[in-house]
C-alpha cells in the first residue's frame, strides 16, 4: 500500500510522466507545509545529513542560498512544482529550509500599503 | 544562544505577490512577460494526467493520456521585503483545471485582448468576473491588426463600466508597465470603495 507509483515505473523510460514523483517515493503534498508556487524560500544555515537526502533536494538546497519561489526552484531545477513541493515539504520539515506564504492582500489597510509600494515599484522600473 | 538561522529568519525572507497575465492563444501573454520581467521568463513543465474519454477499451488497461503544460512567468523586485510574479496563465481551455491554483491569492490579472480574434479572451474575462478577480483589459496592438478604439472592446466584451480597458503593445517595455500600473490604480480604488 506504500506505493502506488512503484519505483518499477521509472524504467518507463525518459520523459515518462511517472518518473518524477520516483523522487518522492510516490507521496503527494499532503501532510506536510502548504506550499504555494510563490511561496518564498531559503536555505537554512548548518549542516546537513547528505546521505539522508535525495539528489535533487541536495540541488534544491544549493539553488536556495538566496531566496527564490517555489515556481523557479521548479523551473531552473526543471522538476514539475508538485514534485518540488514534496521535496521542499521534507527539507522544511527537516529543518533544513525556511518558507515564507505568499501575501494575501486581505487586510484592508495593510493591503493598501502594499499596493501603494508595488505601485511606486512599477513606477520606478 | 542564537541559532546560526537567526540571520535568515523567515522576516528576512520576501513575500511574492502574484499577477495573472491572461487572454487567448497566442494574444501575446508570454510577450508582455518578458517585456517587463527582470529575469529572462522561466517555464516550469507541469505534467498532466487525464482519463481520456470516449476511447474504447478492451483491455482493462488504464486510458489515461499526458500533456505536458507550460506555466510562463517572471518576476519584479518590488523592495527586499516585496516580489511580484507575473503569471502567463496556460491558454488552451481544457487546461483551466490549472486556473485555480494560479489564481488563488492573485492580486488581479491582466486580460490581453487579440482584435483579431477577440472572442478569444471571452472566457478568461468570464472567468475572472465569476470568480470576482480584479482584471483590467489591455488590447494588444498587433502590426496590422484591425484597431479598435477601447470603448468599442469594452462593448464587445460588455465589460462594467469601471473595469479599465486601455490599448498597449506587449513587445514594448514601457506599455507593459502602464498596463500593470492601470492594474494596481484599479485594484487601489476598489480598495477605497470598499471601506
């Protein structure tokens, strides 16, 4: 019951659908950190057990020395998002990485600050 | 004792704010993100599964079929404690299952009208008014495309009167930041009316 996605399916070949979720042992993002894909992350400092940890995360960890979305951590390590979430949950939760959710612009007041500063941040571009 | 963390807490991470960029196939989404972005437009491959209907099957095998959809985005450093992405939202329809995630938490959105096709931004322009998503409409100006002047989109599109729709040409950087300041000066006089 562990495994619906068997390691078996990796030799699906190249550009299977199957083999990224491998990288998760067939897990989704459910019990761990609601990551958005703007979510805002960063490596933490300190030392890290590299033998417990996947290839990829170990490269998720060195791309993250600054901060950077979930969505690029995707993109420039060419892994799908919802594979990345999974990893990213694990570091997270290891202690290993630092998250930050997105803004949501919900409080009246507070959201009119940070319009005013993504408008004069427009502006100045 | 301080941990070796202290200097990297979460306070000292950014928040991301996010900006649909919406229309039809090829109305030139991708374009205007990477007129205005800071970094070269990146593209995350999402992979889809879905059941594949209307397929006889004999087997007992499972149908399912794959398409691989690409998200477009870039970004804008606001300040250190801010960032903007902008989102190229996918255009063909049957990937609108993707929509809400993209839109969830999205300050508003940018509906880019192609005048030769208009009928193509039909169902982002619905999409955002059901779900109550602020958007403004900029009509691309494509060379030799037919221009309509934005009242005449307006009516096509039956749009309320205080939605802006303005003209733009998403090749060019300057015309994308006055659609993106448009968006931010709709969204802040909602705010006003709102209180």
């Amino acid at each position: 019951m562990s495994d619906r996605r068997t390691p078996d399916k990796a030799s699906d070949g190249p550009g299977s659908p199957v083999r990224p979720y491998v990288m998760t042992e067939g897990r989704e993002a459910t019990n761990t950190v609601q990551l958005d894909m703007i979510s805002v992350v960063i490596s933490a400092r300190g030392e890290v057990d590299e033998l417990s940890l996947e290839p990829e995360q170990l490269a998720i960890l060195d791309l993250c020395q600054r901060p950077l979305s979930v969505a690029e951590v995707a993109a420039r390590l060419d892994i799908p998002v919802a594979v990345v979430k999974v990893l990213m949950g694990d570091l997270i939760a290891r202690g290993y990485m630092l998250a930050r959710a997105p803004y949501t612009i919900q409080h009246p007041v507070v959201g009119r600050d940070v319009l005013q500063a993504v408008l004069d941040g427009i502006q100045r571009l | 004792m301080a941990s070796n963390d202290s200097d990297r807490g979460p306070t000292l991470l950014p928040a991301a704010l996010k900006v649909l960029i919406a229309g039809g196939f090829g109305a030139g989404k991708t374009t205007m993100v990477g007129s205005i972005s800071e970094i070269t437009p990146l593209s995350t491959e999402e992979v889809m599964t879905e059941a594949s209907l209307g397929v006889d099957d004999l087997s007992g095998v499972e149908n399912k079929t794959t398409t691989t959809v690409a998200l477009d985005f870039g970004r804008i450093t606001i300040s250190p404690e801010l960032v903007l992405y902008l989102f190229g939202t996918p255009g063909q329809e049957r990937f609108w299952f993707m929509w809400n995630e993209l839109a969830a938490g999205a300050l508003g959105a940018v509906v880019l009208a192609d005048t030769r096709r208009l009928e193509t931004c039909f169902p982002s322009v619905d999409f955002f008014e059901r779900r109550g998503i602020p958007f403004v409409v900029a009509v691309n100006c494509f060379d030799g495309a037919a221009v309509y002047q934005p009242e005449e989109v307006r009516d096509a599109l039956s749009l309320d009167p205080q939605i802006p729709v303005l003209l733009c040409d998403a090749r060019v950087r300057e015309s994308c930041k006055e659609v993106l300041i448009t968006l931010i000066q709709h969204l802040q006089s909602r705010a006003a009316s709102t209180v």
